[in-house]
C-alpha cells in the first residue's frame, strides 16, 4: 500500500476511482458480488461514469438497506458530480473528506441514520446546487458557511434535531428555489433576508418553536413563490395583506400559529391558491366574501379560531374545485343555510363545535361526493333528515352533542353502504333502535350514547362484524328476556370497547360473556341491574384494560379467574351485594391502576399483598365489613393518589409511615375503630387536599406538623378522643375551607387567624375546654400575656407545690425552736401551734383557685406569683407559686442547691 502523500503524485485515473468504491464494497452482498475487477468500474451497479474524462462521475446507491459509515476513501472520486445515498442504514458522522469533491452538484443523504453536526465544510462546495439531508439524526445549529453556497437551488434539512436559528446570512442563495427545515427545533424569528430571494419558490419552516411576526412586505420580491408552509411554529402578529403580492401562490399554510387580527381580504387575490390553513391562531371577525374568488382552493381550513358571525355558503358556491372545508371550533352562529347543498364536490365538511341552531337543511343530501360530515356539539335541533343516509359514499357522521330528537329513519344503510363510523350520542333521541343497523355492515364505530332510545336491543347487531367500538350506554334499552344479546354480540371479532351501562337491562350476566372479542379492552355495564354472580368465564378477556360493573346487583364472590386479566388497569365492583373475602388473585394484576369495591359486603383482612401492586393510583374499599387492621405494606404505596378505607371495621393505629404517600391527594379512614395518635410525620403529606380521621377512637394531640400540609383544603377529625390545643401552625394553610374538629376533648384558644376566620362554630363543638371569639360560641379566652403565665404556672405547679408544702413544714418547726430558746410560755407556744396551716393537696389548690385562673391574680414580683382562692370549707387562702426556672429561687425560700 502506497502512503497518501505517494498516491497524491501519482496521475489520478479511473483506478483511483476503483480503490475509491472498493471501501464500500464489503457492506452489501449486492455490491460485493457486482463490484469484482473482471468487470469495469462503470458498469458497477450505481456507478456512472463520464464520456470525456471517462471518470465516476454518479455514484447512487439509493434505497439498497445498506448500513455502515461513510468511508472517507470517497473524497477520491475528485469527479464526483452526484452523490446520492439516500434511504439506507447509513449512520455516525459526515466525513470532512466529503469537501475534497469539489465537482459535486447533487448531495441527497436523506432518510438514514446520520448524526452529529451538520460539517461546515460542505459550505466548500462551490459547484453545489442540491442538498438534501433530511430525515437523519443532524444536532446542532445550522452552519453558516452553508451561505457561501452561491449556486444551491435545493436545500433540505428537514426532519432533524437542528436547533438555534435560522442564519441570516441565507439571504445571499440568491439561486436557491427550495428552502425546507421544516420539523426541527428552530428558533427565533424568521430572518427578513430570506423574503428577498427572489428565485424562491418553497418555502417550508413548518414545526418549528419559530416566533415573531412576518414582515409586512413579504411578498414584495417573491414573483415564482408557489408554497408557504409556516404552520406549527409560535409565530404572533397579523397576516399581512402584502401576501395578494404572491400572485403564484398554490399553498399557503399559516396554522397553529399565534396570529391575531382578521382573515384579510386581500387574501381572495391569490386565485391560484389551492390549499390554504389558517385554523389554530387566534384570528377573529367574520369570514371575507373576497374568499369566494378563490375558484382554485381545494382545501380551506380556518378551525379553532374566533372567527365569529353567520356563515354564507354562497361565497363558496364558485369553487367548483373545493373539496375540503374546515371551520369547527369558532363561534359561528345561526342556522346552517340550505345553500350547502350548492358545493357540489365537498368530500369533507367539519363544522363541529360551534353555536349553530335550527334543522340540519335536507339540502346535505345533494353532497354527493360527501365522506365526512362532522356537525357535532352544536345546538342543533329537529330530526336527523333520512336524505343524510341517501348519501352513497358517506363514511363518517358525527351528530354528538346536538339536541336532535325524533326517530332514526327505519331504511338505515340502505342507500349508505359505505358508512363506517356513526356518532349519534348525547341527543334526545328516542325510539328503537332499527333493524336495519344490520345493514350499515362496514361499521366500524357506532356511538348511540346518552339519548332516550328504548326497546330491546337488536341482536340483528351482531351482523355487524367489523365493529370495534359500540356505545350504548344512558338510554333506556332492555334486552329480550328470551335470550342475552351479549351472546349476539360475540360476532364481533375486532371489539375493543363496549359500553352499556346505565341501561335497564335486568336478567345475569351470561357465561358467554367470555367469547366476546379477544380484543375487548374496555366494557362498562354499570347501573344495568345485573344480578346473580360474575361469571368464571370473564378471566378469557385476556386484554381488558378497564372492567366496570358497579352500580349492579351482583352477588357472590370475585371469581379467582380475575387474575388471568393482566393487562387489566382499573376494576369497578362498587355498589353491588359482592362478599367473601376481597381475593388475593386481585394481586396479580400488576398494571392495575383504580381498584373500587366500595359499597359492597367484603370482609376479613385487606390482603397485604395488595402493597405490591405498585401500579396502584387509586384504591377504595370503603363501605364493606372490612375488619382487620390496615395492611403496613398499603403504606408502601408511595404512588397512590386517592386512598378510601372508610366505614369498616378496621382496627389499629396509624403507623408513622403513613407519611410515605407523599403523592396521596385524597385519604378517607373515617368511621373505623382506629386508635392511637395522629402520626406527628402527617405533616410530611404535602400533596394532601382531603383528610378524613372522622368517627374513630383517636387519642393525643394534633400533631404541629399539620401546619405544613400546604394543599390541605379539607380536614375532618370529629368524633374522637383528641386532647390538647388545635395547633395555631395550622393558620398557614391557605386552602383550608372545611375543618371540623367537633366531639373530641380539645382545650385552649382557637386560632382565629388565616382560614380560621370563615369557620362556624359547627367546626368546634362538643369540646367543651376550648376557648375563642364570640361567633364560635365557645368561652371567651382571657389576655394573651396572662394566658401565658398560667400556662407556665400550670407546667411547674405540681413540683413547686411540693416544695411550698415542704416548706412550710420547716418554718413551722423552725418556729416553735426559736420560741423554746427564748422560753417563751406554754399559751404563746400554743399559739403559735394553733396559727400552722394545715395540709391542701395540689389538687384542692387548683379547685381553690380555679386552676391558677387569672381573675383570681393578686400581683406577679420577681421570682414567684401571688393568687387568691377560697377552699370547699369555705376558707381563703393565699397561694405563692414561684418559677422554678429563675436562678436563685431555692436560695430565695431557704433552700440550698447541692453541687
């Protein structure tokens, strides 16, 4: 092998060319068998050479699945005129050797799996003229050297991951026709010079985070400009009326954007536009009547606007070509005019959402092209004309939410055969369903919620065998007391969801249940009144997501058979006659999300195991005989949101790990036979708006820390044994609108600070000890600074007591000593004995003096407290309680501290 330096003296020849191509020989059996040396390199698959210099001058290499990196050998086919590699497995980084072909025109590397920067070095390329490099793994901003591309016609670099802004210095491609770097992370606002290339003819930075407004004169030097596509971006201003200026203009989509004002009226000069988006901005007014010379527009869609007034189809009635029209989400008013029926070619038509009243006009029927007819959530009212169902290539009605009423016709599908989706839920109405449902046999999605249909429910239904979705539910369908029409219903081979809940459909749900589509992942019967049990054979829906049969009169136990619905992700069993013990097969559902049994007559023990279904969001199992106490592992749920043990029989305490639930927004244990204390880390559940404790046997204090559930909006506590003080810490919870501490033993001032001052008394009573302001009908509390010493004198009145008595004792003999030493007589000594106190136990100091209250205060000094008081024998007396916690108090009574 020669070094490069040798080769480079070497005269260039088509071996080099050959040496150049072998590096890419070893990554495709095609290419290892085609490219041998018994044949000549330029009939090579992919390879084209030139006439005059008899050189590689094409290499294609498209669309062979070949993966591998770019070898850097290629940088030496010097003749080199067209490079495509596009829609391979290619991968990494561009090699810098690409700017040696110095030749290339033709670059195309979309479609494979490049990352990296984009290489600066291409901008070397003097002669380029196309470069597409989208859809690949590009990071990084665009390069700016790119601008020194003077003859690029064609740059593609959509479909990245390129981020910062578009370079300004773009504005010197004076040649260029195509500029698209669409579907990237662009930024910024979208540089002026680009609206001054006049060759111009594409123009696509659509989904992008582009921002700012266009400028006012954008079409002043853009003559050949056939396609705007700025949709996507975060754009802001108005549309400007300069755009009539781009008078080749055949695409024009500015689309979720945030552009304001009003659809211009000069919008209607562009008469060779065919497609125009304006939907998602946040323009207003009335739709122009100039639009109605756009004979050319196919498709013209302005949705989720504020685009206001009645609309007059008539200014459509000229765009013979018009095909598509989407207007849903404005505020258009009025009825519909029959002058609909005058656009002829229309395939789709979406006016949902809006405020239109009045009848659907039978003018619809002369849309004979019709597909989609989309007029949901309206205030339409009146009968659903037959002639809608006249249309042969009708695919998809939606009706939903209007306030139709009346009968559907009896000829359904007759004249529709094509019809695939029909969505009739949330109307008035009424009537049977018709047999002839039986012939819409394309149906694939059928939507009668919510209406006053009644009757049986055809089992002609289970004709309609490409269905995958049937709602049904809130109306008031029965089924044949002869036979179930579920059973009728396992025809459906491709059934997803199935709702029929809320239905007086009566009768048990049958075994056959269990041969519904394998595909069933949603099934609500509901309120159905449904007895007997659940059938074994439910655990053969192996794909249902959510089951929901609550609000039924079911009995028995959960089959066990329920473990076999891994997939499933929420249970509803409430409101039912269910019992037993709740199953421990309910633990292998590892991707259940909401378990409801609530209502029911469960009992026995929560099944610990219930802590390992860490999927768990929702859990309630209130309202059951439930009687064990509450599982430590369901506290290991640190995802569970909303967590509703209440009215069982549950025993035990509240351990501290219940503070684990840190994502818990809802906790319901009220009326259970809980005990113990509050647990003081409660304050640890910050996410917390509902805490119910109600009607248990709690003892203790509320725990300060409650002050630190900052989301707390209601607080039930009433109905136990809760001692102390209500904390004032919780005067910092902002959210606090209901709070109920009634019926327990609380003490002390009410705070009366923060939510505190839109509570009644029904948050306080039956606590007898507590104090506060008039409108809670409580005692009145005295002043603050008195309050606080009594409290101090009661934390230190059982040891200085002890000590006063003990006291008194002394001085009583140190008396009668000092008498004897000065002979003092018997009547004196007598005397003396007579005037000793005798013994009062603490507690009849506390009854005497109203528990240090103090209104019975006589003066405070230094060291100790002076109160009045009057014993049951009638006796006043004087009571000196000194604070111990003054230095040099025992010295002050006589006693002396030992070291």
């Amino acid at each position: 092998m020669l070094s490069s330096e040798a080769k480079s003296k070497q005269p260039l020849s088509l071996a080099t060319d050959q040496t150049a191509l072998l590096s890419l020989k070893h990554i495709s059996l095609l290419l290892a068998t085609n490219w041998t040396n018994s044949t000549s390199v330029c009939s090579w698959i992919g390879v084209t050479c030139s006439f005059r210099h008899h050189r590689v001058a094409a290499l294609n290499l498209s669309n062979m699945a070949l993966s591998a990196t770019i070898p850097p050998q290629l940088g030496h086919l010097s003749f080199l005129v067209s490079l495509d590699l596009s829609n391979n497995l290619f991968y990494g980084d561009l090699p810098h050797q690409l700017s040696l072909l110095r030749r290339l025109k033709f670059i195309s590397f979309q479609l494979n799996n490049f990352t990296g920067d984009i290489p600066p070095i291409l901008g070397q390329l003097p002669k380029l003229e196309h470069l597409n490099l989208s859809s690949n793994s590009f990071i990084g901003s665009i390069p700016k050297s790119l601008s020194n591309l003077t003859n690029l016609q064609f740059l593609d670099l959509s479909s990245n991951s390129l981020s910062g802004e578009i370079p300004k210095e773009f504005g010197r491609l004076q040649s260029l026709q195509t500029l698209s770097v669409q579907f990237n992370r662009l930024s910024g606002a979208i540089p002026s010079a680009i609206f001054n290339i006049s060759t111009l003819v594409v123009i696509a930075l659509r989904n992008n985070e582009l921002s700012g407004s266009l400028p006012t004169d954008m079409c002043s030097n853009l003559p050949f400009l056939a396609g705007i596509y700025l949709s996507n971006n975060q754009l802001s201003g108005a549309i400007p009326t300069n755009l009539s200026q781009c008078s080749r203009l055949e695409y024009l989509s500015l689309s979720y954007n945030s552009l304001s004002g009003e659809i211009p009226s000069e919008i209607g000069y562009l008469t060779s536009l065919q497609i125009l988006y304006l939907g998602g901005n946040n323009l207003n007014g009335i739709l122009p009547h100039e639009i109605g010379r756009l004979q050319s527009l196919v498709t013209f869609g302005a949705e989720q606007s504020e685009i206001a007034g009645s609309i007059d189809f008539n200014i459509f009635m000229n765009m013979s070509s018009l095909q598509t029209l989407i207007l849903w989400r404005n505020k258009f008013t009025g009825n519909l005019s029959r002058d609909v029926g005058n656009i002829t070619m229309l395939t789709e038509l979406y006016l949902s959402e809006n405020h239109f009243t009045g009848l659907i006009p039978t003018e619809f029927g002369q849309l004979y092209y019709l597909e989609n007819l989309s007029l949901q959530l309206n205030s339409l009212s009146g009968s659903i004309p037959y002639e809608l169902f006249n249309i042969s290539t009708l695919r998809i009605l939606g009706l939903v939410g209007n306030a139709l009423s009346g009968v559907l016709p009896t000829h359904l599908c007759h004249a529709s055969p094509s019809l695939e989706e029909l969505y009739l839920g949330r109307n008035s109405i009424t009537g049977a369903i018709p047999n002839s449902i039986s012939n819409c046999s394309q149906l694939t999605i059928l939507t009668l919620n919510n209406n006053k249909f009644s009757g049986y429910i055809p089992t002609h239904l289970g004709n309609l065998r490409l269905l995958q979705s049937l709602r049904l539910h809130r109306n008031n369908l029965t089924q044949a007391p002869s036979s179930s029409f579920i059973t009728s219903l396992t025809n459906f081979k491709s059934l997803t969801r199935l709702s029929i809940d809320d239905n007086p459909l009566n009768g048990v749900i049958p075994a056959s249940v269990g041969n519904l589509s394998s595909s069933l992942s949603i099934f609500t019967a509901g309120n159905s009144k449904f007895s007997g049990s659940i059938p074994v054979d439910i655990g053969n829906l192996s794909n249902m997501m959510v089951l929901d049969f609550s609000g039924n009169e079911l009995s028995g136990n959960i089959p066990l058979t329920i473990s076999h619905l891994h997939q499933l992700q929420g249970l509803r069993m409430s409101d039912n006659m269910l019992g037993g013990s709740i199953p421990h097969a309910i633990c292998d559902l590892f991707s259940l999300n909401t378990l409801v049994m609530s209502k029911n007559q469960f009992s026995g023990p929560i099944p610990k195991c219930l802590g390992n279904v860490s999927s768990l969001r929702n859990l309630y199992l209130d309202s059951n005989i439930l009687n064990s106490s509450i599982p430590s592992s369901l506290w290991g749920l640190k995802d569970l949101i909303k967590l509703d043990l209440s009215s069982n029989s549950l025993n035990g305490s509240l351990p501290l790990e219940m503070s684990n639930l840190r994502a818990a927004i809802y906790i319901n244990v009220a009326m259970n036979q809980l005990s113990g204390s509050i647990p003081s880390t409660i304050g640890k559940l910050q996410n917390l708006v509902n805490l119910s404790l109600a009607n248990n046997r709690l003892e203790g204090y509320m725990p300060v820390s409650m002050g630190s559930m900052i989301s707390l909006a209601n607080l039930d506590l009433s109905y136990n044994n809760l001692s102390g003080s209500i904390p004032k810490s919780l005067e910092a919870l902002q959210h606090l609108d209901y709070f109920n501490v009634s019926f327990n033993s609380l003490s002390g001032e009410i705070p009366n600070g923060g939510s505190f001052r839109n509570f009644t008394m029904d948050s306080f009573k039956g606590n007898e000890a507590l104090c506060g302001i008039p409108k809670f009908h409580v005692q009145i509390c005295s002043s603050t600074n008195h309050r606080s010493k009594r409290k101090k004198v009661e934390r230190t009145s059982f040891i200085v007591f002890g000590l006063v008595a003990f006291i008194s004792i002394v001085a009583l003999v140190f008396i009668i000593v000092r008498n004897k030493r000065k002979v003092k007589t018997t009547g004196e000594v007598d005397e003396l004995i007579f005037i000793v106190p005798e013994r009062i136990s603490y507690y009849e100091l506390l009854q005497a003096t109203e528990r240090f209250d103090e209104s019975n205060l006589l003066g405070i000094g230094s060291s100790c407290s002076v109160y009045k008081g009057i014993l049951n024998n009638g006796k006043d007396i004087v009571v000196k309680v000194f604070n111990m916690q003054l230095e040099g108090v025992l010295k002050t009574i006589g006693f002396q501290e030992v070291n």
